[in-house]
C-alpha cells in the first residue's frame, strides 16, 4: 500500500532477494489493479482513487496519468478497480 509500482528482473533463478529493480512508477494512491502487455514493453494499473495510468517500462520516466475521477462520476458509479488488456493497442 506504499503506492509504489516497482518492475524487477527475476532471471536470478527466481530468488527475490538477487532481483534487480529495473523501474520505480509512483502511482500516487493505492494500487488496485496491475497488468503488463506480454507483447509490448507497457504496463498499466488502475487506483483506488479512479486513476487509470500507462508506464512504458524502457523509459525510466514515462508515465501517463489519467485522472478518471474528473470524466466519470465515480462517487455514483463506483471506482475502477480492475482492467484488462483485449490486445496491443488497449
């Protein structure tokens, strides 16, 4: 609950402890779903606040935020608490 989304190496066979942080995306509220593209170097993730974020994770910098709360009526609708990938471009 830190905030925090950290992408790691694991090729160390596995061992947490030997894994290498690669990025560091502060998410700036809790985190309540996470996705990575197997195909493409993004990940996205979702907020407990209606943020929808997309990180592209070969710049250490890149990162767009979308604040969902400001398009959608979140305190009648709800959050958005999970998303998925349909293909390469969503």
């Amino acid at each position: 609950f830190d905030e925090t989304i950290v992408l790691t190496d694991l090729r160390q066979g596995g061992d947490p402890t030997a894994s290498t942080i690669v990025s560091k995306f502060d998410a700036h509220d809790v985190v309540s779903s996470l996705r990575w593209s197997p195909d493409e170097s993004q990940l996205s993730w979702t907020t407990d606040g209606g943020d929808f974020q997309i990180a592209d994770a070969r710049a250490r910098s890149s990162q767009l935020q979308i604040p969902l709360y400001t398009y959608l009526q979140i305190e009648k609708l709800g959050g958005l608490f999970t998303h998925e990938y349909l293909n390469n471009h969503s």
